[in-house]
C-alpha cells in the first residue's frame, strides 16, 4: 500500500484528473437521486393530500353515468372496520359530486367535495393551501373554490357561487353558497375543477345523507418507498369489509403518478451510467499512462523475482485507493449538499420551471431526499467501474518481460 501512496504521489497532476473523474459521478448522482426522491415525496405529498388520501373504501359497484362515484348511504359499518384499525393514523368521509358552477353568463364543470371541516383543518393540506378568506368551518354554508376556478369565472371573495348538482343515484339539487376562501393548489386542473363544501351542503345537492368515500391514511407512511405498509394495511381492511365495497389504494387511485414516479430513477440512472463510463476511461488513461512511466521499474521488479500477480495487484490497488478516497469524498459532499437543501426546507425554484411542476402536482420548490443505501450504492458502483477499468492496465504491467522493459526505459 505504501507503494501504491507513493505512486499517486509522484503523479499528482493525473491523480487529481482520475480523482476528479470518480468525484464528480458520484456527487453528481447523490444529489441527482436526492432530487429524485425530493420529487417523489413531494409528488405522494400532493397526490394522497389533495386527492386519493393512502386508500379509498368505496362502494364496488359500476361507476353511474357522467363519471360520478357511486353512493354510499350508510357508511356506518365502513367507518367501525376502519376505526378497529391500529393502522389507521385518521380517517374522514367525502362526498365527490359532478356539478356544474356558474356565475352571471359563465359556467364550468366541476367536482364539488363534500367534507368534514374539522377532519380538514386538522390534517389535510386544503386549509393550509388557503390564500384568501379562510377554510370551511363546522356547519359552514360558504364555499372555497380554487384561484383557477375564480378567474375562469371573474368572480371575487365574497360574491356568491351557484352550484348545480345532478347523481344518478340522487336527486337533483341548488345550492348558492358565498366564496369564503380562495385556495392556490400545485395542481391547476385542481384549481379549476374543485370546489370544497361542508357535508351537509353536498347532501343537501344530493337529497340524500350518504358519502361516496371513506378517505384514510395510513400511521408512519412519508412517501411511496413506504407503499408496501399500505398495502399490507388495505389487505387487513379488505378483508374486515362488508360484502359489495372495496379498498383502492393510492397507487390504483392515481396510476398515472406512479407511472411517472417509477420512471425517473431509470431515466436518471441511464444518464450516469454514461457518466461512470467516461470516469472509467479517464481511469483507465491516467493507471495506464503510469504503467508507461514505469515501465523499467516494473521491470526490475521483475527482474528480481516478484511474481507477476504483485505487479497486478500494486496497480489495482493503486486504482482502489484512488476510486475509494475520491468516492468517498463525493459521496459526504453530495449529501452534505442534500442534507443542507432539506434542512432550509428547499430553494424556489425560477418562474420557468412552475408550470412543469404544476403538471406534476408539485409546489415550485426544490425539496431533496437521499437515504444512506442510495449514497453507498453510488460510491461503491464507481468504486467498482474504476478497479474494473484499472484491469488492462494492470494487466499489461505484469505481462512485461523484465528485459525488454528495461531496455525500453533505458
């Protein structure tokens, strides 16, 4: 090992190339990965907060016509599976109703929900997503509809809404309610389509005391690595439930999102692939440029009985050593650098990038999450591409007859 120190040493100028070329990969790719992880908390954050919530008991049944979601008239025996449940964090109901909003001679199609104030202002993120006015309160007559929607519809806080709602399995019904709050979601497709009422308001629309969903989430869940707790929960509650409902989870709820959540990683992995390529040809070119100026020493190292193996292994050893410091250093910066974004709670990102966040449900914001696997995964990979590349030359130093190297280096 001493000799291989030295070696690096006596090479400075291509040590620190070949160091460079395993830091930045492997920096490149933690900070990438926290990134990515970022994306995909932030991504489950919005989906489950503002829409499926981590699973759905519903009544199994053909949708009605018009995309409505069919009623459940007596959650009752629904909500006693789910309140015996130790893996239920909370839970509330909702009732999601087509109906058509208008205001003077405009009008648009939306989705009124029907919920439980308090249960909203306690856990979900609507009411902290509140920009104007204020949340719904218990047995509040208002309605908070999105910026979007209030724009579309050149309304202003405090004017009054009217709310047409029409179930195939209910009756038709009017309601006028008064804008009280004006939220601002990641989503404008939410922002457009969604209005929030109290449950009583949405009934009232129906005719009918019933719910179309009992909406839960599941206790120690913070993104969608930790999927698997969910569906082990879905399963226990799948099998507690009456005959005629089913649980959907947040996956079969928003495939789409998953779709793209487990694209990126591939995507990402592909580009520094190429990256630890290239890392391993500048290896390859440094460890062999000094097999070439060492080539009579190697010879007398031969020369003198060394076996042929020691050559070999004193040069992949000098690849080691020089892939294993340079990675490790990449590795502790890139999540220091990770590590500090998230301790800032993350950096707004430019107005341009607002709208691509906004196709992904996400806040313009740069949120990291990198766990310890991923950060060791990047290390020992370069680690692995370097001694890999060091091979040939490695290989052409102990096939060096002692002869001819000398002479050659003489």
């Amino acid at each position: 090992m001493t000799a291989a120190l030295r070696h690096l040493r006596r090479g400075r100028r291509r040590t620190v190339l070949a160091g460079l070329a395993v830091f930045v990969p492997v920096f490149l790719l933690v900070v990438f990965l926290g990134m990515i992880g970022g994306m995909e908390k932030e991504m489950f954050a919005s989906l489950t907060g503002f829409d499926t919530g981590h699973f759905q008991i519903r009544r199994a049944a053909d949708r009605p016509s018009g995309g409505a979601l069919p009623l459940v008239r007596d959650p009752a025996p629904l909500l006693a599976v789910v309140e015996g449940s130790t893996e239920v964090a909370w839970y509330t109901v909702r009732l999601d109703l087509p109906a058509l909003a208008a205001a003077g001679d405009r009008s648009l199609g939306v989705v009124v929900q029907g919920v439980r104030p308090a249960d909203a202002a306690a856990e979900s993120p609507f009411a902290r997503a509140v920009t104007s006015g204020r949340y719904l309160e218990p047995g509040d007559e208002g309605v908070v509809v999105g910026r979007q929607l209030l724009d579309a519809l050149g309304l202003s806080l405090g004017d009054e809404l009217v709310l047409l709602g029409a179930h195939p399995q209910g009756a038709a019904g009017v309601a006028v309610p008064r804008i009280v709050g004006v939220f601002d979601l990641p989503d404008p497709a939410l922002g457009r389509g969604l209005v929030h009422v109290d449950l009583g308001v949405a009934q009232r629309l129906v005719r009918s005391p019933a719910v179309t969903a009992v909406v839960g989430y599941v206790r120690g869940v913070e993104g969608p690595w930790d999927a698997p707790r969910i569906e082990e929960a879905v399963g226990r509650l799948r099998a507690q439930l009456p005959e005629g409902y089913e649980v959907l989870d947040w996956a079969q709820l928003g495939p789409e999102s998953l779709v793209f959540m487990r694209l990126m990683r591939p995507i990402v992995v592909g580009f520094m692939v190429a990256f630890f390529f290239l890392g391993g040809l500048v290896v390859l070119n440094t460890l062999y440029l000094s097999v070439l100026e060492r080539t009579r020493e190697l010879g007398i190292i031969l020369a003198l009985g060394a076996p042929r193996r020691y050559v070999m292994r004193q040069v992949l050893l000098e690849s080691g050593l020089l892939a294993t410091g340079a990675a490790m250093v990449g590795a502790a910066l890139g999540l220091g650098f990770v590590l500090v974004v998230e301790a800032v709670g993350g950096f707004p990102l430019p107005g341009a990038y607002e709208e691509v966040t906004a196709l992904f449900g996400m806040q313009p914001h740069l949120r990291m999450r990198v766990t310890a696997a991923e950060v060791g995964m990047a290390a020992v990979a370069m680690v692995a591409v370097a001694v890999v590349a060091a091979w040939y030359p490695a290989r052409r130093a102990a096939a060096l007859e002692p002869l001819e190297a000398m002479r050659h280096a003489d």
